[in-house]
C-alpha cells in the first residue's frame, strides 16, 4: 500500500500543473505596414505567404485608401489590429481628437486598438482622462484597447508607467520595451519591480529589440545583440507564462521593426545596414518557433 501510494503521489508531481498550464492559448501574430511602399494587396499578399496571421497599421482616412486596405485583408484572410492617438494645440483639443479617433477605429472591429496616449508632459490626471475615455469606449464597444509604452507619451519610462498601473486598475499597455531600454540606458536591471508590474498588466507586445542607446538593434539575428535578444525573450517568456495562468484564450503580438531612418543607416547614402522585412519574417518565425504549443 506504501509503494502504491509512493507510485502516486510521484505521479501527481510529475503532471503539468493544470491551474498553471493552458495549452489552449493562441498567439496571433501581427505585421506592421510602417515603411510601406507597395499597394495594399500586394503588401498583404506578402504578409499572409510569410505566415503573420494579422497587420497593424494607422486607419487610412476614409475613401479610395481604407476600402482597398478592407478588401486587401479580406482577400487575403489577415486579421487587423489598429494604431490609434491624438493631436492639437491644448490638451482639450488632443482629448476630443483622441476620443473621435478611438471611437471610429473601434467601428472598424479590429482585434485590438493600441494607441498612442497622452504626452509625457501631460500631467496625471490630465492623462488619465485619456487613459478612462479610451476605457469607456472598450466597454461599450468590446474592442479592447491597449495602451503602448513609447517615448514622448504618458508611459516613456518605466517608473513613471508603474504610478500610473498602481491607480488605474483597467490600464492595459502594449508592451513595446525596447523604448524603456533606451530612456533608461540600461537594460532595467533596476527597474525591475516596474517592469514585472508592466509584464501583469500587458495585452499586447511590439516584438522590437531595444538596447542602451537606441529602440532599435541593427539586426537582431547579429551574435553581438544574442544577450540584448534573450534579455527581452525572456521578458515576452513571461508575460506568455502570465496569460497562460491566467487561462486567457488570445495574445497578440505585432514584429514592429521600422524601416530605414529608424532603422541605422550608412552615412551618405542612407542605406539602411539591414533589411527590414527580414528583420520582421525572422522575429515572426523565431517567435513562432518558441511559443509553438
């Protein structure tokens, strides 16, 4: 009976912790169209042969543009995730734009909205107003909206971010970490309390590699970037493990490696150092690869 009872509980241990495992979870994988240069059926054309399932882009302004980007992703079955924001003078001008234009990408029905939010001048409570107005317009609509951490908006830095996820309970960022490595120069070794409160709260990740001095490695397949690369392999590692715990059925993730300008150039002539549609094919299939279920 104790050999039986050994047998068992040996059994029990060695069973994937069911509370802590979700094999069901799907990644949806996203490519950006920043640096476009193509129409849009032949851009989607490409995205959908190299095996993203989605593309986020800005909403083109209605008319000729935004219906032949409807029928491009339909054409060629890709889901779609919107960038949204604001603009103006005073913050009163920025607020009612943000709004009027988070309201009509939501009327879109895309996956997701992430918007750029805010400015890092803005005070809280200012900010916040935009944080709860984009809130209001999820609930009502179903669309969830994300909040991205960006340079120059209300979550540049990673300390800063933190007092605004401690009082607001609702926010959710598109964690695109790479900025936070550049505004700190460092590789947040200490930012960390930070940093894993932005892991909880994020619904979204831009799968871009930062370092110390720029929000954009050169080539991340380059052996010189492998410990900057593992570094936010495992921070993504851990918000995969997170919204597995938590049972959620879909994280996105959008490869968001700009063009040239963005991305290092040679002086003179201005030819980007790398391609950067490589640069995404390769985030996308290295990611694909990692997180295969």
């Amino acid at each position: 009976m104790k050999y039986i009872y050994s047998i068992m509980l040996f059994i029990l241990w060695a069973l994937p912790n069911q509370a802590q495992v979700n094999n069901n979870l799907k990644i949806k994988f996203y490519c950006t169209n920043w640096g476009m240069s193509e129409s849009w059926d032949s851009y989607c054309a490409r995205v959908s042969q190299a095996g993203f399932d989605g593309l986020e882009t800005w909403l083109p302004a209605a008319g000729e543009e935004r219906t032949a980007m409807f029928n491009a992703l339909k054409k060629h079955n890709l889901s779609l995730g919107l960038l949204s924001g604001g603009g103006g003078a005073s913050f009163d001008q920025y607020l009612a734009s943000f709004i009027k234009n988070v309201e009509d990408a939501a009327q879109q029905k895309p996956d997701y909205i992430n918007c750029h939010t805010g400015k890092e001048y803005y005070t809280f409570e200012q900010n916040k107003a935009l944080i709860d107005a984009a809130e209001a317009i999820s609930k009502k609509t179903g669309i969830p909206v994300r909040h991205e951490t960006h340079r120059g908006r209300f979550s540049f830095a990673a300390h800063i971010t933190k007092k605004y996820l401690e009082e607001i309970p609702h926010l959710r960022l598109t964690l695109d970490i790479s900025h936070w490595c550049n505004v700190h120069e460092s590789m947040l070794s200490d930012q960390k309390e930070a940093v894993q409160l932005a892991l909880l709260k994020t619904g979204h990740i831009h799968a871009r590699v930062g370092h110390p001095q720029g929000p954009q490695v050169n080539d991340p397949a380059a052996p010189e970037w492998k410990s900057i690369l593992d570094q936010h392999l495992a921070w993504w590692d851990e918000i995969v493990r997170i919204h597995k715990e938590s049972k959620a059925k879909v994280l996105t993730i959008t490869t968001e490696f700009g063009p040239a300008g963005y991305l290092p150039t040679l002086p003179y002539t201005q030819q980007p150092v790398a391609d950067q549609w490589s640069i995404n094919v390769f985030m996308l299939n290295l990611l694909k690869t990692r997180y295969k279920s």
